[in-house]
C-alpha cells in the first residue's frame, strides 16, 4: 500500500517544530507500524537527508520505549496495542498518516517524536517500592497471599511506564501511572506497611514534576496498551484518604 | 596465559561458603569512598548496583536506554527457575545443578553453576519481599510450571511476563538506593571503550546520547553487565539496541573472550514473514508444556492443519524423544525444526515453520485454563499474524535468542583484567554450550544480588580507593581513539545504510555460523566477514556530525563492532571440532542427527585474547573437570 505520512520534525528541544510531508510505498500489512518508519528512514538516507528519530528497543509491547500518536491517538487505533505492536494492516492504501509526539508539559521534546520521559523515574524514585535491601528475607513459601490479591496487583504492576495515559489527558495528568504502582503494592501484605507514605510522597512528586490533576476524562485507560484499569485511580484515591486519616 | 577459573576446592556443597569466609572484607565506613562503574541496568547490573549501592558503596550505572527500567531483561516471558520443591517432586539444589551442567552439554564450570542453584532460592525469597506478584494458587501458596530439559516443575512465573516483574522489583530497589544518594544514573549514555590504567580497570568512555558528547568516568572498579550479542545475526528476539560493544571493547583492551561460538537458538519464535523484518518475537518455551508440536508426515502437504487427520501427523519431538516429549531442550528442539523443514515439511508460507498445537490442551482443560496460563501470548501472537491460536494452531521456527558465551570470568566473576566484573548474559560463565529456559533469569539476579556483592569485597580490599582520576593520560588516549572511530564513520560518501550492512552479516553468520555449521562453512564465513567489514567502512551512509542525537550513529558504532566480532565467533566455532549444546558441526553427528561431543580433545573453555589489528587472536583453554556430574552423553530419549 501507498501512503502520506505527515511527520512532526523539530530539531532539538529549543527548536521550532513543524509536521513534514513524506509519501511512502510498497507498504506491507504484516509490517509493524514501526517498520513502515524504517522503510521511510532508510529511503531519506539514501536521499542525504537526516532520518526521523523515534524512541523503540523491544518491539514485543513491553520495554515502553516507543510510543507515538497517531492520527492524534496514543499509540494508533489498535486495540491495547503499543505502537510497535502496531501493524499496518490496521491502515489502507492512499492513508495519510498524522504522526506526532507525546505532548505533554513533563516530557520535553528531545527531538523529532522523541520525548524525555524522566519525571516517570522521578516519581517511581519518590517511593514507588517497597523498602527492602538484599540480604535474608523469609522464606517466600511462608507468605500466604491470596489469589485475588495477587492477581490485582499483577494486573496493576504490568503498566511498562510508556506514557500513553498522561499524553491522553487533557491535564497532562500521569495519574494512571502512579495509580498502577501504589495499587500494585498497596494489594500486597509486604507492600501495606508503607502504603500510606507511598502514596503522599508519589502523587505530591507527581505533581512537583508538573503533570496535572485526574478530573475523570478517562482517556487514560483507553490509551493504556496494557489496559491498565481506571478502577485503580478509585483504589488511589481510597489509599489516598486512609493516608490523610493516619495523619 | 595461563586462565586461573580460582574454584575453591574441597566438597562442591562448602565450596561457596568457604570462599565466602576467606574473602577480604571492606570496612563500612571505607566503602564511600569506592566507586563502581556499572555497565548495564538489566537483571544483571541493576540487582548489582542496588545491592551494591545498599552496602554503602559509590555507584555510577549507566545503560542506553531512557530509562534503567527498560533493560532487555524486561522481555523474558515465561519464568525464573529455583529448585523450592513445593509441588514435593523431588527437586533439590543437587538436581538443579545437575540438569543445569547436563542442559549445558557437559560444557561449563561445575563450581560456579553449583553455586547458581544454591542461591537461586533466595531470589525468589528476595523478589516477593520487594513485591514481585509471582503467581499464585488459590490457597495463596506459589505455583510452579515445567520447563524444558527438566523433569520437575521449579519455574516461577508472572504472568507471561517475569522478566518485567524481576526486573521492576530490581529498577525499584535501585531508585530507592538513587534516592538514598548511594547511586547515580546515567541513561541514555553508552559505553564505547574501557579505561586500563597499569593493566587494571578503571573506568569507561561513555558517549551521551542526547549531546553525543563523550565524556569519562573513573572508577575503582568496572562492573559489565551489558547482556547478550545475538544480535549479530540480525534477526533474533533481543531487542533493537542489544549489542556487543562493551562486551568487545573490554576484549579489544585485553579481557578474553570465552566460547563466542555458544549461540542459542530458540525453538519456538513466530516464524518471518518478509524483507522488512525487523526483530523475531518469541513464544515462551512455557507454551511447550501444553502445546504438541508437529508437521505433515509428508513432505508438500498444503491441506489446512484442521484437515490433516492425526495418522498424516509428525509429532516428532514426541516421537524422538519420548520422555522429554515437547520439553525436550531448546537445541534439540530447534535442530528437529529445522531438519523437518529441510525435509520439505515446513508449514506456512515460506516452509520454515512447525505447528504448535493447543487443540489437546483445549479439549482436556478448557479454553479458560489456557488463556490464564497463556492469555497475553496469545494475544501477541495473534497481533502479529492476525490469527486465532485457539482456533488454529501456532506457526513458529527457531530464531536466535542467547548467547552463552561471553567474556571470561573466574568464581569471583572477575575477567582476566583485574577490577573487570562481568555480570549476566555478558559472561560466559554458567550455561556451557546451551542454557536452559528460566535460567538467565536465574543467573543474572544470582550474580547481582548474591555474588558480586561478596567477591567485588575481596578485589577492592586489596586497593586503595580513588587512586585513579579521569585526569590520567590513560584516560585522554582512549577517548581520542573514540573520537577517531567516530570520525572514521561520519562523513563519508556512502552509499549502503547501517541497516542494510546488519542484515548481510546476519545473512552470513545465519547461513554458516547458525543452527548448523561445517568447516565449509566457517571458512566461508571467514572469508566474507573481512569484506563486508571493508566495505562498511568505505560504503556507509552516515549524516551528521559527531555531537547531537543519531541513532544512526548509535547503530553503526554497534555495527561495526558486530563487523569484527562475527568473525571471532566463527574462528571460535571453526576450533571446536566437535558438536555440542547450540554449536552442531555437521562433521560431528551420530548416524541419527544427534550431536557428538568430544571430551578427550574438547573439555575446556576457549577463551581468545585480542592480537592487535592484523593478528589472529591467541586461543587459551581453561580445562574443565566434572568431579559430581559424571559425564555422560547427553539423552533425552
Ligand atoms: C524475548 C526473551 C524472552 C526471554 N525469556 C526468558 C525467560 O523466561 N527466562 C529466562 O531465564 N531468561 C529469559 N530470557 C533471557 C534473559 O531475559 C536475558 O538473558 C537476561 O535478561 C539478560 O540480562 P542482563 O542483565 O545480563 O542483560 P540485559 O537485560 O540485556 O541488560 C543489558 C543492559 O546493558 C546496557 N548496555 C548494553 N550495552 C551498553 C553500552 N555499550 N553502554 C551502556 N549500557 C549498555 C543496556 O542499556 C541494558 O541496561 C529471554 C530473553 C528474550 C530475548
Ligand atoms: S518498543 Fe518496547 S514497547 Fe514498543
């Protein structure tokens, strides 16, 4: 298939950005997104002039490196898909393709459609784990943790930190983000001791970074390629209170 | 040179204890004052620069990726082995060891993997208390699933996902010990040379990224964990950026190199569809404990799988290997693969794939048991070919996915360059010529969290801390001959991009330094390394200039490193006449296909040292004793 694909150039964090126009052909369906853009790349190289930079490693869904927005959907019209895992069958011939970066106020453009991400470190960094250090802890057979409990925190701990939920809202709010990693712990007994800490010194980082506040847009959980659930930003807010009542 | 692997001796059992006790120690309050580099922030270098940074040490990491999160580590599906014995059959540290050495084909050092399978239970202990959600039955107690080349069921799993649970357990004990001040980070920084200073290693070239400014770090120790270098054959199931660039510059500044030519190749990988293939994706071997592989029985058969009846069937893994069935090792299960598709029994478009069959599995469990076990594999799988693997089976073919070799170490994990540590993947130290599944897991959190901890004491307390500072002439040389490679490449009028060099020197090391290799081959391989090699150089599109991000840039200096160590990993496969584990000399075979090893002549590590530029590399051996294993040729019968 043949496509348009309009592409958001800026060169460097300072620069002006512009969308720039590109046709590319001989497009494959079983292509993944990200291939459709290294057939681009190693045609504008051929060309002499400087390919497009956009963040990928593991091209599995799980490394959280990539992540573009596409026809101004994070991560494109797949469904609980990352964009690597994105394929073209999803598109057609004679498509023009809109392909922009995150755009939010705490991921600053690096270049291209590449984002720095760091404020995710930063707030993990604030308290997201549990304080244990290497050495003799007890047997891991001598812990009952119940299935339910361990498959909810499972289900919240499988967020790979990409992004898509804070590029969804309308606030700019990572909340989603933080939401995961406080309900993972929070549904284990090991993790309770310091949950109330946890979840003070997450969010008020989250928000030293500059991400937004969550006014229920619910954008977030669409976007989420792991489908992380919003039901988790209630279990945030639960955490939350329990943490004002311990005082 | 003489390779000195410092076992302890006496009783395997005590070994480790021992040497623990004979250790040296660092006083609490000196270990400020030391500084270690660690290169690599997956299982292997963030379990290592947490548990480091806890003791109280300086700890510089550095990774490539944006964040230390996004290692390679965070791919590994299926699960963590450690011989609990919960499900009560009949597993033990012993047993562990035992199919580890076996599993290895007789090819790795017993101390060292004795030592894994001791440890390897604390890591499961470690990882709950940091909060990994290892799955769980209904009683609350752990589960455990079969892998293959055993017969007990020891894996630990979440989810398909275990290598991002470990791995974030490990990224969040290191961001604790960052906010603790112990340990800094430099992401998006990656090392291009290693620093010697008196034959000693003490610090790194590290080219950021984002400014591509290179810049220098001293250390008192440097600690490399920067994973395996499959990618030399293009296509495989690591990620895009894995590399053998720290790996190889170490070699090229004096550590050897140990048995490059122990490559795996994993049987069960969603099979290429084209061209513009970028990465294979693999299937956790975990499928194969409910997944019957087969092909047609005759060659050219293109009825649809449903409407083959089961007496058409080649369930070959079961039939040539009936107690190990579909569990048999990821070697043998590959080179079946493949010699069933050289028969003309592939299926699937190209003819290179075998199915992977749930329909069994469905039928005596039910599709809900198998999308909890496997729910998220299918999903991939099927957003990759659009089809419906409980409705059809899996098409899959091997790719190549580990590489066991890797530079050497001693018991205490150090190269040959005093102050080199070697961590994980990038060592060659534990798997011998073929690894088991859920084992790397295993060894990279062991090394981390329960090795090097110890033995980096035992170097550093013999040295004075902060002898060395980036001032050193050393220092300025190296980094001159960073800046000259880096010019070399740019500025060219090239007409061949970095991607298109990649994929033929994949194409050659597949086709002769793959599944299966002869000395035709080799030579072969040999030969057209060198050209390719040339041909980069004065052939490669390359735009820019040295500062300021390029990933092209990025890719090429990865490149160009592969161009020279391809070539290594075909003379090392060249000199070992004899089939073992993942290398398989066709001169080497029993009449049925099966590999044959050569104990009298090929007992040993090959480890190579690095010659100068025009100079074949010298081989040392390190001769290898099995004193508790007997050595055996290998059965899965
Ligand atoms: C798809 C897949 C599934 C797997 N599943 C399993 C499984 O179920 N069980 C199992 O036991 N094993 C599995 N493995 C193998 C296992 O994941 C790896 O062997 C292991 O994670 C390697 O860990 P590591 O810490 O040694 O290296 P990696 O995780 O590869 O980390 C390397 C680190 O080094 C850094 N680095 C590399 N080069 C440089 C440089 N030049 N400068 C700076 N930094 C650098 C990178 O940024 C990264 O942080 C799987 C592998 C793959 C590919
Ligand atoms: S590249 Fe890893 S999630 Fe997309």
């Amino acid at each position: 298939m043949d496509l348009t694909l309009r592409i958001w150039r800026q060169n460097g964090a300072e620069a002006p950005g512009r969308l720039e126009e590109h046709a590319v052909t001989g497009v494959e369906p079983d292509m993944s997104f990200l291939e459709m853009l290294d057939v681009l790349n190693e045609t504008l190289l051929k060309e002499g002039r400087d390919p497009v930079t956009f963040e990928h490693d593991c091209r599995e869904g799980i490394c959280g490196s990539c992540g573009l927005v596409i026809n101004g959907i994070p991560h494109g019209p797949g469904e609980r898909s990352s964009t690597c895992q994105l394929h073209m069958r999803h598109f057609k011939s004679g498509d023009t393709i809109t392909i922009e970066p995150w755009r939010v106020h705490s991921f600053p453009i690096l270049k291209d459609l590449m984002v720095d991400r760091s404020a995710l470190d930063s707030i993990i960094q604030s308290h997201g784990y549990i304080s244990v250090s290497t050495g003799s802890p007890p047997d891991a057979g001598t812990r009952l943790i119940g299935k339910p409990e361990a498959d909810q925190a499972m289900d919240a701990a499988e967020c790979i930190g990409c992004g898509a939920c804070a590029a969804a809202c309308p606030n700019g709010s990572a909340m989603l983000f933080v939401a995961a990693k406080v309900s993972h712990l929070a549904s284990l007994p090991q993790g309770r001791i310091e949950a109330a800490e946890r979840v003070r010194d997450m969010t008020r980082t989250m928000f030293s970074c500059g991400f937004g506040n969550c006014s229920n847009h619910y954008e977030c959980e669409a976007a989420c390629p792991k489908g992380i659930s919003l039901k988790f930003i209630a279990k945030l807010n639960r955490e939350s209170l329990k943490a004002l009542f311990r005082g | 040179m003489q390779l000195d692997g410092k076992c302890p001796g006496g009783p395997i059992a005590e070994q480790w204890d021992r040497h623990k006790f004979a250790m040296k120690l660092v006083n609490p309050a000196n270990k400020r004052k030391f500084t270690i580099l660690v290169v690599g922030s997956g299982l292997a270098g963030a379990s290592a620069a947490a548990s480091l940074g806890e003791l109280g040490y300086n700890v510089e990491v550095f990774c490539y990726q944006d964040s230390t999160r996004r290692a390679h580590s965070i791919a590994a599906q299926g699960g963590i082995n450690a011989p609990k014995n919960y499900p009560n059959d009949g597993d033990s540290i012993h047993r562990l060891f035992y199919d580890t050495v076996k599993g290895g084909d007789f090819r790795s050092r017993e101390p060292n993997v004795y030592r894994l399978a001791q440890v390897s239970n604390s890591i499961i202990d470690q990882c709950v208390a940091q909060g990994v959600p290892f799955a769980r039955d209904y009683g609350g107690y752990l589960v455990n699933r079969s892998f293959g080349g055993a017969q007990v069921s020891r894996t630990f799993y979440a989810r398909g996902q275990t290598g991002q649970q470990l791995l974030l357990g490990a990224y969040q004990a290191l961001a604790r010990q960052r906010k603790a001040g112990t340990v800094h980070l430099h992401t998006r920084s990656e090392m291009l040379d290693l620093v010697l200073v008196d034959g000693e290693a003490k610090g790194i070239i590290a080219r950021d990224l984002i400014s591509g400014e290179l810049h220098s770090y001293a250390g008192d120790a440097v600690v490399l964990a920067s994973g395996g270098y499959v990618n030399v054959f293009y296509l495989s199931t690591n990620a895009m950026g894995c590399n053998v660039t720290a790996a190889y510059r170490a070699y090229k500044r004096g550590a050897c190199f140990a048995n490059p030519c122990y490559t795996q190749i994993h049987p069960t990988c969603i099979p290429v569809s084209g061209e513009h293939q970028s990465k294979l994706t693999l299937m956790s071997e975990s499928l194969r404990n409910d997944g019957r592989i087969w092909v047609p029985k005759q060659k050219g058969d293109t009825r649809r799988p449903e409407d083959i009846p089961e007496q058409d069937r080649d369930y070959y893994l079961e039939r040539k290997y009936p107690s190990f069935g579909n569990l048999a090792p990821r070697d043998i299960a590959s080179r079946a693969a493949k010699e069933a598709c050289d028969q003309g029994r592939g299926v699937g478009p190209t003819g290179y794939g075998v199915y992977l069959d749930f329909s069994d599995a469905i039928q005596r469990l039910g599709e809900t048991a198998i999308q909890e076990r496997y729910g998220n594999l299918f999903e991939m799988y099927e957003r990759i070919t659009a089809e419906n693997a409980y409705r059809q089976p899996m098409r899959i073919y091997p790719a190549p996915h580990y590489s066991m070799g890797g530079l050497w170490v001693d018991y205490n994990l150090q190269s040959n360059v005093p102050g080199l540590f070697v961590l994980g993947e990038a060592n060659f130290s534990d798997h011998g010529a073929n690894r088991l599944g859920a084992s790397a897991l295993m060894q990279g959190l062991a090394d981390g969290y329960f090795v090097i901890p110890y033995t980096i004491a035992d170097y550093l307390g013999r040295i004075a801390p902060g002898a060395v500072d980036t001032g050193h002439e050393a220092f300025q040389a190296c980094r001159e001959s960073v800046e000259k490679r880096i010019s070399g490449l740019l500025g060219g009028k090239g007409r061949q991009t970095v991607n298109e060099f990649h994929r033929r020197l994949g194409n050659i090391m597949w086709e002769d330094c793959g599944m299966a290799r002869s000395r035709e081959s080799l030579n072969r391989a040999l030969e057209q390394i060198p050209q390719l090699r040339r041909e980069f150089w004065e052939d490669v599109i390359l735009t820019g200039a040295p500062g300021g991000l390029n990933q092209e840039l990025e890719k090429a200096l990865r490149v160009a490193d592969f161009l020279e160590f391809g070539e290594l990993l075909a003379r090392d496969a060249l000199a070992r006449e004899e089939s073992c584990g993942g290398h398989f000399r066709t001169e080497y075979q029993t009449e049925e296909g099966e590999a044959m090893r050569n104990d009298k002549d090929f007992s040993h590590v090959a480890a190579w040292e690095y010659s100068g530029e025009d100079t074949a590399p010298a081989m040392h051996t390190e001769p290898l004793a099995f004193e508790n294993v007997q050595l055996a040729v290998r059965s899965y019968k």
